[in-house]
C-alpha cells in the first residue's frame, strides 16, 4: 500500500480556481448563464456558460438576449440585457445601446478572490500483475476528490465472476487505517475509523477476475474541513434557484475539490441547457 501511495498522482479537481493577489484590480468575469446570442467584440464569437471575459471585453446582446457573469477578483455579480452593448471595465461593467446593467449583492467571501482555471485531471488507474486486458475494476466513487462526509462511502463497478473484494484504505504517510473483505460493491467506512480533514488518502480495491486473475484499481480522496464545509454549506442554492446561481455554486464545489458533489448539479444544468458544450463535459456526459 506504500508503493500504491507513492504512484498516485496529487489531488486535483477538474475546473480548479486559484486566488488573485490580494488588491490586484482585476476586470476579468466569469459567465454564468447566457439567454440568446450575446457576440464576443470584435470578433463576434458567440459568448458560452464558464467563458472568461478579459478585461476590456466588450460584447455585443440582440433585442431580448441576458448575460449573467461574475467578477472573479472580488465577488462582485451582474446582469445586463439586450438589446445593446458592454464592455468590462476593473470599476465594473459600462453599457451602451440601450442595454441594462442589474448590480446584484456581493458574492459571501467563500466566492471572493478566486478566478477560474481550466484543468482536469483524469483518475489514475492500474491493473495488477496477471490481470487480462478488459478484465478492469472500475472505481465509481470518491476518485480524485474532496468529500464533504469524514465517513465516506467507497463505491466500485463489479467484476464479472467476482464474489469478494479486498477495501484497502491508506493515509498520506502510506499507513493502512482500514481493510475489509466484503461481498458487496459499496461499503460505508465505519464511523469509528477517523479521517483528518486537510490530508489525502488512498484507498484501493483488488479481485480475482476471469481465470482467477488478480485486480485491483486505486484512487486518492480528502476531507473538507469543517469551516470550509460549513461555508459551502451556507452558499448552497435551492435545487430551482437561477441556472446563474447553481453554475456559480458548481465551479466553486470544483474550485474547492468538491468534483463529484459537483458533477451532480452540472449534470441537471446539462441537461437544462442542452446547447453548453462546458457543461455537458463536467457533467461528463
């Protein structure tokens, strides 16, 4: 299991955010919702959920279009709608054309000072020695990820003719702090056995496959800190609020590692708006 940890790669999430230097006057946004075709100036590309606007971005909006974007240098949120034009100036937006401008309340200070970076990460894997090609076991859940739960629950793809699976749960200094033989292809860590938030652990899985071949696949999850989790606790939006707002609090469950809480709502804004190729890749759809 020391070996195992030594391969894993470090813990990542798939749109991570990274802060801004404190007092950097920064005009960037990040677009959490478009309705219509709102045109990036000059060139009159079309504007999509989760583009970053540069400063002194100017777009252009038709007659009934809306954008929703969020300053990521401090928090600062806006509405403009057509017909008309904007431009993204570091005191905030400036319209013209006749297009309208809706300042909304500052973003809580769990949003403030971060701005998006686009990255992912895909989960490691191995086949153990002796292992046939195709003959893989699959890791569904925690993979490469913060949990908000210090009692996680492992979760894994079966192997065809499989009847037991060795959890194998490590921490960062390579220690084993838990192993279990179990029938089934979940199993919910023990209250008793106690995770540190703030630390990486690895946990793998390992079979007999066809023939009596041997294996196994591993990942590597944390633990969100408690203020931290009461933090994005607080932040949460209603199942039905704005699709500016769920996209707002999705990118910020990723910027804290949170991916696969956040996979859940970027697969229901996937499937809300259909035409955004960025959310249906986080949905992983």
């Amino acid at each position: 299991m020391r070996t195992l940890l030594r391969l894993l790669l470090p813990l990542a999430v798939a749109m991570a955010l990274w802060p801004v230097a404190a007092g950097a006057a920064d005009a960037r946004a990040m677009v959490t919702d478009v309705q219509g075709r709102v045109l990036l100036l000059p060139g009159r590309t079309p504007v999509a959920i989760l583009a970053e606007l540069p400063a002194d971005a100017a777009v252009e909006l038709p007659p009934g279009a809306r954008l929703a974007l969020v300053y990521v240098g401090g928090g600062a949120e806006y509405e403009i709608s057509g017909p008309g034009s904007a431009r993204f100036a570091v005191a905030g937006p400036a319209v013209a054309g006749g297009a309208t401008l809706l300042a909304k309340d500052k973003l809580p200070d769990v949003y403030r000072d971060v701005k998006l970076k686009p990255a992912r990460l895909a989960q490691a894997s191995m086949v153990m020695r002796g292992a046939r090609p195709g003959a893989t076991l699959k890791l569904v859940s925690p993979v490469g990820t913060l949990v908000a739960t210090p009692s996680p629950t492992f979760r894994w793809e079966p192997v065809a003719g499989a009847t037991t699976y060795r959890l194998q749960l490590a921490d960062a200094a390579g220690q084993v702090v838990f192993s279990r033989d179990v029938d089934e292809v979940s199993f919910a860590l023990p209250a008793a056995v106690v995770l540190r938030p703030d630390e990486s652990y690895a946990w793998q899985v390992e079979t007999s496959g066809p023939g009596g071949t041997r294996i196994a696949n591993f990942s590597e999850f944390g633990i969100v800190a408690p203020a931290l989790a009461a933090q994005l606790a607080a932040a949460r939006p209603a199942a039905d609020a704005p699709v500016a707002d769920r996209v707002r609090y999705a990118a910020l469950l990723e910027a804290h590692g949170l991916v696969e809480e956040a996979r859940g709502w970027w697969k229901a804004l996937a499937g809300e708006r259909a035409g955004e190729p960025s959310l249906k890749v986080l949905a992983g759809t």
